[in-house]
C-alpha cells in the first residue's frame, strides 16, 4: 500500500489533550502510553513516558503496547473479512470449526455459532481460570473444553455474559478455515492491507515485535515493573500487542467503513455487522468499562460494545492484563476514533479517553476519574480485612489439604503456623497466604505483584464449607473469577 500519512502531534488537534493524558497517567501510576486519535481521517499520536522502568526508554509511536480484550475487536474484524468472502457464516456452528469448544450441556454447544460468541451471548459468566488466570504454559484445548464446567446464569442469547474464551474459540477458527493460524489470517487479511506491520499477537509477539513497551503494575501504592506475558491459550480473547501508528490506521478502518487510502480493506457491510448490536446489555451494571453508568442504551456487538455518550453514538471496548490496560472508542458519526494503551493495569487509562471524547464533542466538563470510581463496586482493601479477629478458631486444619476443581484443577491448602499457604498449580503465580477473618472465611494475601496489583480494591476470600468439623469444599472468591473447589 502506499505510505501512511505522517502523523500530527495531539497540539495540533486540540491543546488541552496531551496535559489532560499527562494529569491522568500521572495519577494512575502509568509508566508510558500512546494514544492515537483520529478526527476528520487525520491521524494524531501521543507518546508518555518510557516503555519500562527497567530501560527508560521513551515510548515512540512505534512502540508497540498489548491491548487486551480490545483484540476482540481484531478477530471479529478478521472474521468480517473471512465472511464477505463466503468461506464462512457469523450463523455457522462453532463445532463445524472447533470442536473441543464445549459448554455444559451437549446440546446447547451444538447451537452455538461464531455470532454467539463474538457477541458474548453464551449465557455463562466468567469464571475461573478458564476466564483468565492460566499459567501462559498452558495450551488453547484444556480451556475451552473446561467452560463445560461453568453453569449457565441465563439461556444461550437471552442476554450479554462476557467470556474471552468464545473470541478465542472464533479465533481458532478463522485460523483454521484459512489452514494459517489465526495471526498469519490476520496479518494477510487485515494487518498488511493497512500497514500495520508493528502489530502481533500470543507467542509469536515476542520475537515479532522488536520495540515493545513493558508491564507494570501498582502494589502499596508503587508502580512496580512485572514480567511481560505471552501465550496462545487466551489468544484472541486478549493477546494483542498494537502500536500507536498502527492504531491510527485501525481507527481509520473503522470509522471509513473499511475504506482506508483507497482501499477497500473489509466489505462496509461485513465490517458494519461488527457494529451492530447482537444481544442487549445493562449500562452500569455489566463491564463498567464498556458500558458506563449514564449510558442511555447499551448492547454488545461483534468484538464491539455498543452504547452511547451523551447522544453520540459509541462503539467502544476495553483490555486489561496483569500489566496493562487499554481503551479504544470509536464515534462513527462524528468521524472521531481514540485508542489509549497505557503499560500498567492502573485504572486511569479507563477514564481518560472518556474525557478526551468529551473535549472533543463539546461535552460538558466532568471529573470522569470520579464518575467512574463512584460507579465501581464498593469493596473494602484487602489490608483492611486480613488482620486476625478475637474470637476465631485459631486451629485451621480442618481448612487445611488438597481441593479440586474440573477445569482449574488443584487447590492445595498447607498449614502454616497461623495462617494456611496455598496454590493452584495452573494458575500464573498464584501462591497465596489466607488468614481467618470470620467464620469459616479466610482473607487471601497473593504473593506475586501481578495478583497483589490486580486485587488491590478487592478482599480476595476463602470461603468453606464444612460438615462435622471438616471442610467439604472452598469457595475461592476473587472478583468474577470465582470458583467452588471440592475437598479431593
């Protein structure tokens, strides 16, 4: 294709943009960021702070940064692509493509198709390891045919459930329907045709992307530099990694209905599907992220949330991992596109592009930090609930031993002085210590920064069950990821 235009600085389009992400990146703890904008087919880009405090290089437009469940978007666009061209239906069952993807009841996975899970409309809802949490040595198979495991909370399609392992089923079958794999799918179908040659994904993004930026995370109120994470096992549900430069050309695609320099990259019409509403959601409720609070509508679409601000259509989704958090917004109408990727899982990269929507599209000014936080769950810090209560049974071996989950596997509870040490040998790092803070309830302390960070605004629990004066089971509660282990 021919050469991308040169990118303007964000002082170009409006001046009060780049202090605006400055105040919110400092807030937040974040390291380094890009954010691409762009308004009127004009590509803007800011770089913040260094790729990783462990070199302090600056970041750069080329810098390329994972994005999360923002990859979503990628796989249903690449589908879009695959679907224009007839070598496949967003009806077609998922079991004609990937056939270890299985749900709880045989049937019910029969009808499911590639729609169903690129509009989150599978009825079950995350949970456990399965959702997010496997050690990245983990493989794609075991994962997809553990959400057998998780019970429905509603019928297939009744209503919005989000789970990553339907987009990495979708990705997995796209993959296969080209015999490439999903990355080489992607990168012939949509990345190459836009330039986009700074972007990859999963194992391959280690040695195909030589400028990254690195992970961080906010332990005790410091920015701590963490190990980057690369694998296949989640790949499409996350696992992306997109520089800024490419970003512009990505929001191009978008908001020009597939038309970029020329080029008809994806059919408008397939590529708008993915805009289109396929199951309804609950704004301020469901994923606060995609859908906020004063929402007017709210629905999720291919890959795509679908909701509104303030009368301005909006199509949007978020990413986060354990060291990075990112947000792309897409206001079609308006002609304007925001792709923020900041290199930590601090919380200020959700409400900043929010705020530079709105300096935009003339909003009314608003502390969007505040309107985000008043609309999270209330939850106690977990230091605030581990400390030991009189009165609680100071013998835990009736806790103590090994419990078991069919598709996360094995909790292993061990005696440690006061308190119980535990693991689950298939998750990332996530040994743990857990002392007695009520009644059979026990408050968990992670050990690595990656879940210490994650958990910081949660109090993570053990929660058992017992029968003449030994544990039957554990609930292990952390946030959406909860599960119900069985004593072995």
């Amino acid at each position: 294709m021919a050469d991308r235009p040169a990118l303007r600085d964000l002082d170009f389009l409006d001046p009060r943009l780049k202090p605006l992400a400055e105040a919110y990146f400092r807030d937040a703890g974040t390291p380094g960021a890009s954010v691409a904008i762009v308004a009127g087919d004009r590509g803007y880009h800011f770089a913040h702070g260094v790729k990783s405090l462990r070199t302090g290089e600056p970041m750069t437009a080329a810098t390329a940064v994972n994005i999360g469940s923002c990859s979503k978007a990628f796989v249903s666009a690449c589908m879009a692509s695959l679907v224009a061209d007839k070598l496949v239906s967003w009806d077609d069952p998922i079991s004609k493509f990937v056939p270890e993807f299985q749900l709880y009841d045989p049937e019910v996975t029969r009808q499911v198709t590639l729609r169903d899970l690129s509009g989150n409309r599978l009825g079950i809802p995350r949970a456990g390891l399965t959702e997010f949490g496997f050690d990245p040595s983990q493989t794609v198979g075991p994962a997809l045919e553990g959400l057998r495991h998780t019970a429905p909370v509603c019928g297939l399609r009744e209503r919005h459930t989000y789970v990553n392992g339907g987009h990495t089923a979708v990705a997995l079958a796209a993959g296969r329907i080209t015999g490439q794999g999903f990355i080489a799918t992607l990168r012939e179908r949509v990345l190459e045709p836009l330039g986009m040659h700074r972007t990859s994904g999963g194992l391959a993004a280690r040695s195909d992307l030589p400028d990254q930026a690195g992970w961080h995370c906010v332990v005790d109120g410091q920015t701590v530099a963490i190990d980057t994470v690369y694998s296949d096992w989640y790949l499409g549900g996350g696992g992306l990694s997109v520089c800024g430069a490419d970003a512009v050309q990505w929001l191009r695609l978008h908001l020009n209905g597939g038309l970029v320099d020329g080029r008809q990259v994806i059919a408008r019409e397939a590529l708008r599907e993915t805009h289109t509403p396929q199951v309804v959601a609950l704004p301020g409720k469901d994923i606060i992220s995609l859908f906020h609070p004063g929402a007017h509508m709210a629905a999720y679409g291919l890959g795509w949330a679908i909701t509104e601000l303030e009368g301005h259509p909006l199509v949007i989704h978020s990413g986060g991992d354990f060291g990075i958090a990112a947000m792309t917004l897409l206001f079609p109408r308006d002609g304007i596109g925001i792709a923020c990727y900041g290199n930590s899982s601090g919380r200020g990269t959700v409400p900043l592009p929010y705020a530079m929507a709105a300096c935009l599209l003339g909003l009314k000014p608003r502390d969007w930090k505040a309107y985000f936080e008043a609309a999270m769950p209330a939850s106690a810090p977990a230091s605030t609930s581990t400390t030991p209560q009189a009165g609680l049974p100071g013998d835990l071996s009736p806790y103590a031993g090994r419990y078991f989950h069919p598709a996360d596997g094995e909790l292993q509870l061990d005696l440690a002085g006061d308190q119980l040490r535990g693991n689950l040998p298939r998750g990332y790092r996530m040994s743990f210590t857990a002392r007695p803070v009520g009644e059979h309830r026990l408050a968990m302390q992670f050990e690595s920064p990656e879940w210490r960070g994650l958990t910081a605004c949660e109090t993570p629990l053990l929660v058992f069950g017992v029968s003449d004066g030994r544990a039957t089971h554990v609930d292990w509660a952390v946030g959406p990821l909860s599960r119900r282990f069985m004593r072995a």
